[in-house]
C-alpha cells in the first residue's frame, strides 16, 4: 500500500513537472494526450535524460515531425532542419526552442481558425461555441505544453496567452450562447503568440 502511495505521488510530481500551467485555470486538470502531444512529451523526457540517440529516434518517426511536416507552410523556413541538426550536435536547448516555436504556431493556427468559425454566422450560436469549446481543449493541451519555455522566453507573452485563454474558456460557458464574445481573447492569444514564430 505505501509503495503504490509513493507511485501515485510519484506520478503527481511528473505530471506537474510537465505541465506547470495546468494548475492556472482548471485546477489539476489537464487535456487527454494525443499523438503528438505524448510525442513531446516523451522527446522532452529523453532530453532531460540526456538520451539524445533516443530523443532524434522518436522526433524522426514521431507524430509531431508528420504534423510539423504537414504544416511546413506555415511555419518558419527550416524548422524541421533546425531541430534535426540541434538533436545531433546534442543540443538540448536548441531542440526545445525549435519545438516551442512549433507548438506556438500550432496554437495560434488552432486560435485563428476557432475565430474563423465563430465568425460564420449562418452556424446556429450552439453550435458554434460548442465547436469552440473543442478548439479551446485542444489549444490548451498544446500550449501547456509550452507554457514553461515561453514563460521563460517571454513573461508578458505567457501572461497574455493565459488570461486571454481564461476569458475565452469563460466566454464558452456563458448562457445564452455568444460566439463573438469568444473571438476576441482568441485573436489575444494569436497576437501573444506572433512573435515567437518568426
């Protein structure tokens, strides 16, 4: 019994290392992995640990290089080569600066088009904010992913993606429903996040 205690304050401790902001607005609550966000996390693992031969194994056949590839357009030129280099040359900084870079891109293209589809009225208002409570949940599990980094990167920056993210979380649950009330802390949270992917 005391050994599965110490499993289960272990396992607290990991998480709450990995995901520092998921205690701002929802308490300990933290969105369901999906490929590539589970993909980060065990990159960002194998880092700390030092096992870069590990780190590049699972960054090249990993789900967050296919979505990086995916979104190549829309990111800074080179990116992918950045971190390729940065794993092999053993670069742990560098590789965790090319993986914010992407997750903020990834985070404001989920913002931009959550506006975009608030903006359609011809979607009853339900509708709408329902699908934007989705965007919302998939926004925080990555930016919490990053949190840390950018916070360190660029404190006002952090703060304003936060705040913005709580208005627009409140702005979901408001009764009737009111879409634009959403739009404008999701353009806060693009504008914060601009900067940080060029």
């Amino acid at each position: 019994m005391a050994r599965l205690a110490t499993l289960a304050v272990a396992v607290g401790v990991l998480a709450a290392a990995a995901c520092p902001a998921a205690a701002h607005h929802v308490g300990t609550y933290t969105p369901r992995d999906n490929e590539v966000s589970a993909n980060f996390k065990q990159l960002k693992f194998s880092l700390q640990a030092g096992k870069f031969d590990v780190a590049a194994r699972l960054y090249e056949t990993g789900a967050l290089k296919r979505e990086l590839r995916a979104r190549a357009a829309s990111l800074p030129a080179g990116l992918d080569a950045r971190i390729h280099d940065a794993l092999q040359v053993r670069d742990a900084r560098a590789v965790e600066s090319g993986l914010v870079v992407f997750i903020a891109v990834l985070v404001r293209g989920l913002a931009l088009d959550a506006d975009r589809m608030l903006a359609d009225a011809g979607t009853p208002a339900s509708t709408r904010v329902a699908s934007a409570s989705r965007f919302l949940e998939a926004i925080w599990r990555y930016y919490n992913l990053v949190d840390f980094a950018v916070t360190q990167r660029d404190p006002k920056a952090a703060t304003a993606v936060r705040l913005a993210f709580d208005d627009a979380e409140g702005a979901a649950k408001a009764t009737p429903p009111a879409p634009e009330r959403i739009r404008e802390p999701l353009k806060r949270i693009a504008r914060a996040l601009a900067d940080l992917v060029t």
